[in-house]
C-alpha cells in the first residue's frame, strides 16, 4: 500500500475565510462582507473583516507552509479585490496582492493551486440577481479572464469554482450561508445552469488562454454512502445511492457532476422536474461540458439514509459516537469507498481537495497545541485514501485548512487549521498535528 509518486500533499484556504482587509486597496463588498453582519445570520455576528489577516501576513504563513514542509497551496482569490463592483474596472492592487502571493509561494517552493470562486461573490452583482441573472457566466468569465491572465505564467493547477452545492444549495436552498435565502426551484435550476455555464466558459478560456500548460477541474462536494458489508450487493447499493437523484438534492453529486463531466443530468432529473430542465439546451451541455484533467472532490464524511434519529441524532450519529467539534460524524471508510465510486463514474484521476476536522484546540500551559485528536483523524482518513490509491489513480490531498479560521455561519468557533490562530492578537502556534503533517509527509514522499 503506497501513495503514488509525485502524490500531491498540501493543505487549502478560502479568501473570505483567512484574508481579513474586506475594505482595504479598494476591494469591493462581497455578499459574504453584507450579509454576515446582519444580526442572527452568523455566530456571535462574527464577519470576515479581520479574520487571519493573512492579507498583511501572507509572507509569514507561507513561511509556516515552507516550514512544514508542505509543498502545495490550495488558496482562492477574492472576485472583489479584483473586481470592486464585480465587473468593470478592475482593481490593479488587488491583483498585485495575488500576484505577489503567487511569487512569494514559488521562491519558498511552493505550487500554488489557485480556486477562482470560493463563494465570495460580488454584492454589486447579487443586486442585479446574481447567478439568476442570465449575463452571470459572462460576469463570470470576465472576471476569470483577468485573473488567468494575470498569474497563469505562474500558476498552472485551478479549479474553477468551489462547492456549487454549498453556494447554491446552503446559500439559496436552506439558507444556512450568505445570502441566507430559500427560493423556488425554478430559480434554483436557473441558477444551477448559470453557475455551470460560467464553469464550463471557464475552463475553455484557460484550456486556451494560460501561458503554461494548465491542469483544470472544479472542486465538488463528495456526499457519498459507505457499504453496509463487504459484499458485491451492498457496494453496488451504496453506489446507486450516492448518485441517485430522488428529489431536488443541491447537495447531490450527480445533479453537478454528471453535466460537468458526462455531458447530461442523470435521468431522473427529467422525471422529477420536467419542464423545468427545458432551459438546457444542446449547446449549453457542449459549452459545461469541458474537458477535465482531474475529479477534485472535498470529502469529509459520508452520507447516510436517516438524516436525524428518533433520538435527535444527525446523519448516522448514535449515543457518544465519534464527532468532531461541529458534530460531523468521524466515517474514515468514506476515503476509501468515495475516489472508487468517483472514479468509476467519472473517469478521472482523484484530488482529495479538502478533508478536515474542527477541534476545540488551545494553546497548553507549555505553550503548544496538543491535538491528538485530530492527528488520529488525518492518519485513519490518509489509511483509507492509502488504501483506495491502490486500487484507482488518487493524485492529491489537500488538508482543510492551514491556519484556523472563519467556518461561515459557525464564526470563528470551530477551528480547522494545523495552525492555531490567536484572533485577539494574530499570533500563530503550529499545533502538533501541523508538525504530525509535515512528518508524514516526508516519510510518504521518501518511499
Ligand atoms: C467547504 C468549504 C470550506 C469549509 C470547510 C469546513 O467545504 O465547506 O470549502 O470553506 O470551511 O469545508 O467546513
């Protein structure tokens, strides 16, 4: 059992989450900077204002990753430093902070996987309908233009948008993140087409576009079910679950997916929603369609039948099961089972693009972060991930995230990164899975 050659280990961030700077240099609002400060939306109304300010501190958090020894950086860029009003004019000093990133991560070593959207999107245009508004893909590849020709001689590895499942499914289904609305199905089918488009717009601007020869994909959800046992009927079971379409899922992989990747929804969605899905046409499926080097997808546990037990236990929790700090199930079997069924459906070597856990960490009297927890989680999933790599071509691993930092409507409760942030004074301690990371890493990449 080895991970291949060249295996891909790194770690990811997201801009709203770490960047902190949300008015400086003439960055524009997002909807995540308006609507996670209008009461009762986040935790303890905390906001992205400050967050990690990684925006004045990148240098020293790429000094962390060099340090560590990780040598891939999974980071997104803010439309709306690049882009004030998300289309127009474009701001040059927001694209010099990436810019300067990008060089800062290569002359420690460092490749950069640079996320295009990770759900930041331009309030400007949220007022004029957002992804309902059919100019929204253009909006889109207007923006992606400016960034790719600004740092493809650099970087060569994107993904073009994060999790539509999220920014449309909590975003505009449960209303769990900005803009915390929920809205007709109709409108989240529109949105759904928009939001493929501009993917689809995307990745052939950088097919053709990029200075150095890219690698593109997007970077998925993975709600993926686990056998029951080991036999031939219950893998089967579990796979026609994952992919299955029974109502209106945002969350489902196949309802992103299959158009991405195969060209069609799958069958049912017809059935379910019939004339609705009238609004795909022919060429719509040839423009989503684009090629891909890669099926990126962010597992962190997997889905089960009964989403709340009669005892009130979430997703296949039972009595004092193990959880982590936001209460997602601790299902190590799920990075097994997942690259194989992704893989067998969509053909496409493997990225592990986020796999986490949230922990109650502190720093101890001696002054570390001790957090055998979490380094018990990432060996248990990185066995499983092991296992699968055997079996399928998996090519890379991003742990979610390096530093702590703002999970959404949790504010800053739950912490995620192999690096402790302390939010009062923005000092960083690297916990003891940090260095449990950079250990493992060495020893898989020296076999
Ligand atoms: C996501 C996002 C990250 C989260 C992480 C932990 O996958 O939800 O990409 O921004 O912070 O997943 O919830």
């Amino acid at each position: 059992m080895a991970f291949n050659k060249g295996f891909i280990f790194g770690t990811a961030s997201a801009s709203y989450q770490v960047e902190g700077a949300y008015n400086e240099d003439g960055k524009g609002l997002s909807i995540w900077d308006v609507f996670s400060r209008e009461t009762g939306n986040v935790a303890h109304g905390e906001t992205g204002d400050v967050a990690c300010d990684h925006y004045h501190r990148y240098k020293e958090d790429v000094a962390i990753l060099k340090k560590l020894g990780i040598k891939n950086y999974r980071f997104s860029i803010s439309w709306t430093r690049i882009f004030p009003d998300g289309t127009g004019k474009v701001n040059p000093a927001g694209l010099k902070f990436y810019s300067d990133l990008v060089d800062e991560l290569l002359v420690n070593g460092i490749e950069p996987y640079v996320t295009i959207f990770h759900w930041d999107y331009p309030y400007e245009l949220y007022k004029k309908g957002g992804w309902l508004n059919d100019d929204s893909p253009e909006w889109f590849l207007e923006y992606a233009k400016v960034v790719v020709d600004a740092l493809s001689d650099r970087v060569k590895n994107w993904f073009t948008i994060n999790e539509p499942q999220c920014f449309i499914g909590l975003g505009f289904w449960t209303g769990a993140h900005a803009p915390f609305l929920k809205t007709s199905d109709r409108d989240l089918i529109i949105m759904t087409r928009n939001v493929m488009l501009a993917h689809g717009l995307t990745v052939k601007y950088i097919r053709e576009n990029a200075k150095t020869t890219p690698k593109v994909g997007f970077a998925p959800i993975g709600p993926v079910f686990v056998p029951e046992n080991d036999t031939p009927e219950a893998v089967e079971a579990a796979k026609e679950k994952t992919f299955k379409l029974t109502k209106l899922n945002m969350f489902s992989i196949s309802w992103w997916s299959d158009p991405i990747i195969l060209g069609k929804f799958p069958e049912e969605a017809y059935e379910l929603f019939g004339d609705k899905m009238d609004i795909f046409s022919e060429e719509d499926f040839k423009t989503i369609a684009q090629p891909l080097d890669f099926y990126a997808s962010n597992i962190y546990y997997n889905d089960f039948d009964q989403p709340v037990d009669p005892m009130g236990y979430e997703q296949g929790a039972y009595i004092g099961s193990p959880r982590t700090a936001n209460g997602w199930p601790i299902t190590p079997d799920v990075m097994y089972w997942a690259p194989k069924f992704l893989y067998e459906r969509y053909g496409l070597p493997i990225i592990i693009s986020e796999n986490g856990m949230a922990a109650l960490d502190w720093v101890a009297l001696d002054g570390g972060v001790h957090d055998p927890n979490r380094i018990d989680y990432m060996e248990r999933y990185l066995n499983a991930l092991e296992k699968a790599s055997d079996e399928v071509p998996v090519i890379g691993y991003f742990y979610w995230s390096i530093l702590d930092n703002y999970e959404w409507s949790c504010g800053y409760d739950m912490r995620f990164g192999l690096v402790f942030v302390d939010y009062r004074t923005q000092e960083r301690t690297i916990k003891d899975s940090g260095y449990w990371y950079s250990e493992y890493i060495k020893k898989k990449t020296n076999n």
